[in-house]
C-alpha cells in the first residue's frame, strides 16, 4: 500500500468520532465502516465510533452545532454552505465520477414529453440538474417536463418509479436490476467527470482536533485501498452486511460497476471542480460563483500521506 515507511503521529485529540451522512447506502459508509473494522482509526486513537444517518439538510446544522464531527457531502453543497457564511470545508475526496443515468417507462417519446412525471431527487438539486441535462442531450424539452421533488436520496425515487408513481426518473447503477425488471428503459448511461463528494468537517473543529482529522483520515486511506482491489470484494460485503447494512443481489451484481465511480485517492480534478461550481452557478443551485480554494483544506490529507509513506500521492492544487 504504502511506497515508503509509515511513521505514527501523535495520537487524536478525541477517543471517539460522530460520523453522519444523508445516505444509508452501504458504499456510501463503507470507508469508515472499513476503517473502524480493521482497527486503523484505533491505531490513531479513535477507539470508537458512531453512525449517524440523518436526512441531507440537517447534515450541516449538525457539523456546525457540533454533534457530528465529520460527514460525507456534496462539494457544491459546502460551497453553498461557505457563501452563506458556514466555514465547513471539505478535506479529502470520495467519489470523482458521477453516473448519469436516466430510464423511461414504456411508452415516452422523448419528442412529446408534455404531461411526463420525473424525478431527479431534491428541488433544484444538482441530481435533478443532471436529469434535465440528459433529457436536451436525448432531444427533448426539460420545460414540458413535470419534475417531482422526492427526498430520501436515489433509493427513494426509484421505488417511486418501480410503483408507477412518476414516468422517468434520474438513478444509479445500483438500481438499473429494479428498474428494467419494473419495465423501464435506460436511454441515458454515462460516467461524468465530477467530484461527487467527500469528507467534511468544520474549519474550526479541524484547527482545534488536527490530530483527529488527520488520523482519521489515514484511517480512511487504509480503507480505500483494500476497495480499490476487487479481490476483496466477498469479504467486504460480508462485513458491511454484519454491520447491518442491506445489501440486496442487485447492488452485489453492479460492484465492479460502482468502483469506476469511486475514487483510487482522495484527490479530485482541480477543473472537474471548476466545471462543478460554474454548472451549480448555471442551474441556480449556488448563488454566486466561488473559489473553490475557500471551501476546501487538503493540508490534512498531505500530513496523513506523508505518515503513511505515501508522499506520491500528494497532488499540488495550486
């Protein structure tokens, strides 16, 4: 894993992490998941933590309020988070492709979309963005759409779309089984260029427990590697579903799949970024443009690899 010797640092600030996300998808949670498994946050001293999944828009009031310490999302979401004032930054990358996949029950035609039903998730969410994006691609008109806001992330709106209940629906490769059983067709299916998300915590929780983030991140590397090989999938989906995370066939089948989208590193494109915000700008989910140097601090994941003896994986973001 490492390319030169691994030298311990001090130990965290903080005995235990309040992790959070707004997506109880096991690949969602499965770097912390595996990192705690395998004793390599309690190697920094973290011996235990807690899993906190709650929906999207409490993420923040929770990083900020203090009862989470670190949680996974959206980086145009935390720019958003910046221009309003929040100082969250975002400190490692998670996923840095981003699937842009939409079905059609039978019977739409793209050139008549008039009285169609679809759902890209939130109003005015960058998912929904994505779902208007692919219907101009295909030829169709996005305004004679009807667009269903529906919360609970992916998994919720694609039951919407299996019970007949919304015509079209924006998803991801973990659902393509459901849909298509449920008589859907994929008739948009490409990998996007984009940092999808990542770690997150406050600037000023991160100044005053630097040994904590940094410790819990190299807790994360360590992870990261045992996914990035796909030999050891059986046995990491065997600890995911002990640690009471459901995992049904279909999510098993498209695995291979869903490692094309998440990241080898916890590095992301510097212009990927730059297209993220100026397409947020673009669809009105940020209200002014923003450096991206504002919002995110990769200063703690360069000292992680640096412990790690793994100096070759610090990227330069000037």
């Amino acid at each position: 894993m490492a390319s030169g010797v691994e030298t311990p640092g001090d130990p965290s600030e903080l005995s235990s992490a309040v992790w959070g996300n707004f997506n109880a998808n096991y690949l969602a949670n499965v770097l912390n998941e595996l990192a705690d498994e395998n004793g390599w946050l309690q190697e920094g001293g973290i011996e235990e933590q807690e899993m906190v999944i709650m929906d999207q828009e409490l993420v923040f009031p929770a990083l900020l309020g203090g009862s989470l310490n670190m949680a996974l999302q959206d980086p145009d979401a935390v720019a958003g988070a910046q221009l309003a004032g929040a100082d969250l930054i975002h400190i490692a990358n998670y996923r840095d492709k981003e699937p842009w996949t939409l079905s059609f029950k039978e019977g739409v035609d793209i050139n008549n979309l008039a009285g169609i039903t679809c759902s890209g998730g939130g109003a005015g969410g960058r998912n929904e963005f994505n779902a208007k994006e692919m219907v101009k691609r295909l030829g169709g008109d996005p305004e004679q759409v009807e667009w269903i806001p529906i919360g609970g992330g992916s998994d919720s709106r694609t039951n919407a779309f299996v019970e007949g209940q919304i015509d079209c629906v924006q998803h991801f490769d973990r659902h393509r089984a459901l849909v298509t059983a449920a008589g859907g067709t994929i008739v948009y299916d490409e990998l996007e260029n984009v940092p999808q998300d990542g770690f997150v915590v406050t600037r000023e929780f991160a100044e005053a427990n630097p040994r904590f983030v940094i410790n819990y991140l190299k807790g994360i590397i360590k992870a990261r590697r045992v996914l990035n090989d796909l030999g050891n999938k059986d046995e990491i989906i065997e600890i995911m579903r002990a640690r009471g995370y459901e995992i049904p066939q279909a999510f098993v089948d498209q695995y291979e799949r869903q490692m094309n989208i998440i990241n080898d590193s916890e590095n992301f494109d510097i212009a990927a970024m730059e297209t993220l915000i100026a397409d947020s700008v673009r669809t009105g989910s940020l209200e002014e443009s923003i450096d991206w140097r504002q919002f995110v601090d990769m200063t703690y994941l360069e000292q992680a690899y640096r412990e790690l003896g793994m100096e070759s994986e610090i990227q330069s973001y000037e």
